[in-house]
C-alpha cells in the first residue's frame, strides 16, 4: 500500500456503484481509499482522485473509460480495465 494508486475503467455509474460498495463492504476502510469518477459525483469528491491518498492507505480510483482520455491521475501506477463499454 501507498506504492501507487489503482485506476479501474468500468461500463457505467450503475457499475461503479455496484464496484464501490462492494469494496467498502469487504475491505479495510482503514488502508484503502476507493475514490469514483463519474459526472454523478460532486466534484469536491472527484478531486480526491488527484490526491495522494494518506500513508499506508491504497487509492482505487473507479471510472469509466471516458476518464481514459480525459485525465490523467499522477499516482496511478496499475490499470484495470473491464473491456466493458456502455453502447448507447
């Protein structure tokens, strides 16, 4: 922990949701710090994902692929991507 944040692409809000809860239920809240991206999200909270997050803790930024091109997180040293695209 505290290497480096984790950057997951998910298909969609509904998803990442579905991901965040999950995670928050079963890990340690106390070493992880599970950001979302996603324009359902106040921005205050988005801006978390340029932060380092405290020591020891690991931050997983979750977002969908749109995020791919359009931001650039510095701390993000493993990508995730679910090869998942919401198709309209």
């Amino acid at each position: 922990t505290g290497d480096g944040a984790v950057l997951v692409f998910l298909p969609g809000w509904n998803v990442i949701t579905m991901c965040a809860d999950y995670l928050l239920e079963d890990l340690c809240q106390t070493e992880f710090q599970i950001v979302k991206m996603h324009s359902m999200v106040p921005r205050e909270d988005q801006m978390q994902a340029f932060n380092r997050p405290p020591r020891g803790q690991l931050k997983v930024v979750l977002a969908t692929n749109i995020a791919e091109s359009s931001i650039t997180i510095p701390d993000v040293v493993y990508v995730i991507d679910s090869c998942r695209a919401r198709l309209k």
